[in-house]
C-alpha cells in the first residue's frame, strides 16, 4: 500500500496527523457527514451551534448526553493504537477534530484538541471547567453558580481555543509528513492545515475510504479505513 512512500516515511523526522470523525467510526462513533447520519433527525450543523443552544438547551444537551454515553462506551481501535505506537518511534503530534478522547485514551501525546473535548464541561458564565464522565440527571445541568453548563467543545461560529490553533499551525508548518486521517476537510480553519504542511513541502499521505477536498493534493492517497492501513504505517517505520 505504502511502497511510494514509505522510504520517506522511514526518513521521515516529524510527522503530524490531522485526524477527523472518521477514525473513530470503527470504534463505533457515527461520522458526521457519512451515510451512518450523526443524528437521526435533526442535522448535527444545526445543533453544534450556540444559537441552538440558547434557544433550545435541553434538545442540545439531549444529542450531547446521547453522543457522551456512546463515546465513554466506546474503546480506541487499530487506528488509534497505531499512532500512539508511531510516537514510541518518530516525533509524531495529532491535530484532531474530534472531540472524543480516543486518541489519548490509546496512549497519545501532543493531542491538539482542535474542537475541544465532549468530556470537559464548562459553566456559561462562571470560570468553572471539570472533566465529567458520569451522565447528568437533570439536563441542561446546572452550575453552582445556578447558570446552565455547556459542553466545551468549538460550535459553529465559534473561534477555535487560539492557543490550541496557534500550536497546531505551528507543528502542521514544520513537519515533514503530514498524514491526513478520516476526515472530508469540509470544516474551516481546521482544513487549512494540510495546506500548510503542503506549503512547507511535506510528504502528503490521506487515508480516507472516500475523495475529499484535498484528494488532488496528495502524494498519496489510500481509498482503506485508517484501522486497516495505520498500523501497516507502524510496521513499515518500524522495520
Ligand atoms: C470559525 C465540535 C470563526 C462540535 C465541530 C458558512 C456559514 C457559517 C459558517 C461558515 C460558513 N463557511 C465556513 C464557515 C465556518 C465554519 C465551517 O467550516 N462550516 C462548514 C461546515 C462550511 N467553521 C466554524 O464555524 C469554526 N469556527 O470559523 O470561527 C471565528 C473566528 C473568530 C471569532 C469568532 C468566530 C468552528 C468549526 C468547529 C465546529 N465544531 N465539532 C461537535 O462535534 O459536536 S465540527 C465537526 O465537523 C466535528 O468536529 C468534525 O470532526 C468536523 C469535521 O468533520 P469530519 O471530522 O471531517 O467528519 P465528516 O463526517 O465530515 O467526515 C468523515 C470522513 O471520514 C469522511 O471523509 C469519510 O469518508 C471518512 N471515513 C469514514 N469512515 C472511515 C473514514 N476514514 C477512515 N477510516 C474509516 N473507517
Ligand atoms: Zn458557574
């Protein structure tokens, strides 16, 4: 699968990942965008918005609870093991979009949560932030400070954590291969990333079932689901 690449894969001093929805589908958690539909009925663009929050936070915090018991019960796969093995190797940071822990919850390091983390809550007014992984009785929960929390995670229209952002641009511009995992690049600023690494001149790798955006940009592109073809990454850098 690799034979293009894989001695600069082996030469390789830096490589980043940019990981989306897709490399936790094999652990069970629906996509966004594929056709196992992120939520039954209402369309996810919809309710990962702070205008929908306000306007209806019990519906919100519904598909949050929902997605959060699907996400706790769910395990890390081959894909994400993989990449916490590379790191045992190579100088290795994960950009994800995903806001499910998987890839710390495999043993990653250098994790840039670029959409923040469904297991971290935040108040809406007050400075309180804890990791919560129990489910909540009543919802929307409440803070001590009697104001509703919210799950801590970048809605639409929301700015990414800047000094998350800042980080993720820096590793993306100075690597020199950047693998791009599971995602459509459909959603901004995250998909500008590849384009960095590009301009920096890495090695372009894509691992997606699917064309995206970014396809024509690649030096390679493996139509295989990441569980498949990560950890045939790992056993080339390895070898
Ligand atoms: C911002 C957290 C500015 C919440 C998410 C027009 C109108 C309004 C807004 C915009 C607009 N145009 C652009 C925008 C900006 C907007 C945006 O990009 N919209 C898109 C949809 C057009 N972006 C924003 O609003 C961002 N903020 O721009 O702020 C700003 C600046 C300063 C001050 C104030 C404001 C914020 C974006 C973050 C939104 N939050 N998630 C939650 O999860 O509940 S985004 C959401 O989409 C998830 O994070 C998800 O990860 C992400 C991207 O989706 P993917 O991960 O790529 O998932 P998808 O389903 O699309 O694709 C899965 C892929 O996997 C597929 O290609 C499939 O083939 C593949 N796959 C499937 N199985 C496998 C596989 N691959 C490998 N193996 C498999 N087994
Ligand atoms: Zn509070």
């Amino acid at each position: 699968m690799f034979e293009q690449v894989s001695d600069k894969l082996r030469k390789s001093e830096k490589i980043v990942f940019v990981t989306g929805a897709g490399i936790s589908q094999e652990s069970g958690i629906p996509t966004f965008r594929g056709k196992d539909g992120l939520w039954r009925k209402y369309d996810a663009m919809q309710l990962a918005t702070i205008d929908a929050f306000y306007s209806n936070p019990k519906l919100v915090w519904e598909w949050y609870e929902e997605r959060r018991r699907n996400i706790l019960s769910a395990k890390p796969n081959p894909g994400h093991v993989a990449i916490s093995e590379l790191q045992k190797h190579k100088e290795v940071h994960v950009l994800t979009q995903n806001i499910d822990g998987l890839h710390q919850r495999a043993g990653s390091k250098s994790v840039y949560e670029l959409h923040g983390s469904i297991i971290t809550i935040k108040c809406t007014a007050c400075s309180f932030k804890d990791k919560i992984e129990s489910s909540f009785s009543e919802i929307p929960p409440t803070c001590k400070c009697g104001s509703i929390l919210r799950p801590d995670v970048v809605w639409f229209g929301e700015a990414l954590p800047q000094d998350v952002w800042q980080g993720a641009i820096q590793q993306a511009s100075t690597c020199d291969t950047m693998i791009v995992v599971g995602t459509s690049l459909a959603v901004s600023p995250a998909n500008l990333l590849p384009v960095y690494a590009k301009q920096n001149g890495a090695t372009m790798i894509e691992v997606n079932p699917e064309q995206t955006m970014m396809s024509e940009t690649m030096d390679l592109s493996l139509r295989v689901s990441s569980a498949k073809a990560l950890p045939e990454i790992i056993d080339i850098v390895t070898k």
